[in-house]
C-alpha cells in the first residue's frame, strides 16, 4: 500500500493530488498537493497537530483506541519516513496557489461579525464539511460530498464554542456557523465569486 508522503494517509486513484498540469500525482493526496503546490505550509509539528484531530478515523481503519496525544506521538515516529519531511526547505513546493490567495481575500472582506482575519486556507473533501441546514423547513446539504474545497475552521471572537466553517472553490463562498460538532448550524454567507 501507498501512502501520501506529507500526512501519511493511505494512497487510492480517488485520492491522488494533482500536478501544475492537472495530471494525478502518485506520491501525495488531494488534501496536501494540489495544482504542483502543497496545500498548507506546515512544519512537520503542525501538521502532526492538525492530522491527529483524524484520530478516531485512525483508530475505525485499525481497530486501536488511541487518544487525541497517543496518536500524535505515533505521527511524529511515522512522519521522519515521508518524502515531505526529508526534503530541504527549499525544495519543497509551498502552498502559493493564485486562487487560494484569491479566496483568503475574498472572505476577509466580507467583514462578517466576529470572524478574525484568516491567513490559510486547507484542502478538505465535501463529504468532512458537508452539515445539514434548515432551510424553509427542510433539511439541506450545500456541498458535493466528492469535491474538494478551500476550507478552515475559526472559532468566533465573541462567542466562545461556536465556530465559522469556511468553504470555498472556484465558484461559491460558503460560511456557516456551529456549535461543538457541527451542532446548531446556520449559514452565515453563501454567494457566488
């Protein structure tokens, strides 16, 4: 079995980022490596923090129980072994994508109420970020569970245990609000660019 050498996730065709000319890579997936750039500048820590909020996915595929910081450790043995954390600084094909930098602007200023300024965004599939809504009194989705979005989560200034979810690709802007979970979501913004 492969796995992406940045985060360490196993490698499937579905899975494949792609290269500065649309072709699949073979060595990183669609979250860390998109358009010949990683989608994130982390070091190697940082990105060990952000994957192990993955831990209870982690431990469904192995059939282990571990912790929020058991598993950080398990990552910090793992990751010296990937491509990604080898390679010098500067070789390395830092996440300077025109459109996220596009995208960061753009929901900077919308000026939403209690959103801090964001200065990254990362790659996450439909299917992770993709809450139900009220909507005239229906339940609705306003993701693709299978396309990839530029995305982060900020808690609000003013409202400690709510967060902003942002979503954005080359068409829409999405924001939405929620409690601990995605409990008690609302949409804040969804526009066109």
């Amino acid at each position: 079995m492969k796995f992406c050498q940045s985060c360490g996730m196993p490698l499937t065709e579905e899975l494949l980022g792609t290269n500065a000319d649309g072709s699949k890579n073979e060595e990183y997936c669609m979250y860390c490596y998109k358009d010949g750039a990683f989608t994130g500048d982390f070091t190697m820590e940082e990105m060990v923090d952000f994957c192990s909020q993955y831990v209870d996915e982690f431990n469904k595929h192995t059939g282990k129980a571990l912790n929020r910081e058991e598993y950080k450790e398990v990552l910090r043995q793992f990751y010296p072994t990937l491509k990604r954390w080898n390679l010098p600084a500067d070789q390395l094909p830092h996440a300077t994508s025109p459109i996220k930098k596009e995208l960061i602007k753009e929901v900077n200023a919308l000026g939403i109420d209690g959103l801090p300024a964001i200065s990254n965004l990362f790659v996450l599939q439909g299917s992770y970020i993709n809450m139900e809504y009220e909507v005239n009194g229906n339940k609705v989705k306003l993701l693709d569970d299978n396309a990839t979005y530029w995305c982060t989560q900020v808690e609000r200034s003013d409202r400690p245990g709510r967060c902003f979810g942002i979503a954005c690709d080359e068409r829409h802007i999405f924001v939405s609000e929620y409690g601990k979970d995605g409990v008690n979501a609302e949409i804040v913004i969804f526009k066109k660019r």
